[in-house]
C-alpha cells in the first residue's frame, strides 16, 4: 500500500504495548477524517501486541484496509522506527505517535485544517 493517496500517515511504532493499544486504535478508527494511512510498526514486541492490533483492525475494515503493518524482529529504538515510517511515507504530513495516546474524534480533522491553511 502506496501513502501517496493520503493526505497524512499516521506513524504508531508499538513495543509491547497490548495494554494501551485498543484504546489508541479505536481512537483512530473513530476519527470524523478518515483520509489517513496508518503505519503501524512493530518494533519486536513479545507481548500480544501484534495479535491484538491484528484483532482490533477486524473490528474497523475501513482502518485495516488504510493500514500497513510492519515487523521488526527487534527493538529497533523508537526514533529508528519512526524514521521508518517517514522515510516510506510520500504523504505532506506525518503524525508521529505513540501507543499510550488517545487522540480526541477530531484531533486529525483540526490538525490537517491548521496545516492546510498555512
């Protein structure tokens, strides 16, 4: 899957993260713009992790059809990976986040309006 469709990638690097990740992913899918990709990346987690996200994308098709999901086989460190997602991402904009964040319905909405008016 190409972000070039995309206005905005959503970069969520996860490590070990099963106790925060539904709250953050079911924020995302319930966001009033939908116009994003999520890049969702692995950074070797050994916990469900994984399992879960691929649960949690099941519950929201119009999400999991946006999102790709790469697996490091190790913990790459946080910046590596987000540098990942950025350097694979041809979209204007990049939303760097982490796994504990719940992002309010209309976070990307009034984010993208901000950027889109400079």
């Amino acid at each position: 899957m190409s972000s070039d469709n995309f206005p905005i990638v959503v970069a969520l690097v996860m490590h070990n993260g099963a106790r925060w990740l539904p709250h953050c992913l079911v924020s995302l899918a319930q966001q009033s713009r939908q116009d994003f990709m999520l890049m969702l990346i692995d950074n070797g987690s050994v916990d469900s992790s994984v399992l879960l996200a691929n649960e949690l994308l099941l519950q929201y098709p119009g999400l999991q059809a946006r999102t790709k999901l790469v697996y490091n086989k190790q913990n790459l460190g946080f910046a590596r990976a987000y540098n990942q997602a950025i350097l694979w991402s041809s979209s204007e904009a990049v939303l760097i986040l982490n796994q504990d964040v719940v992002l309010a319905p209309n976070y990307l909405e009034l984010t993208m309006q901000g950027l889109e008016q400079q």
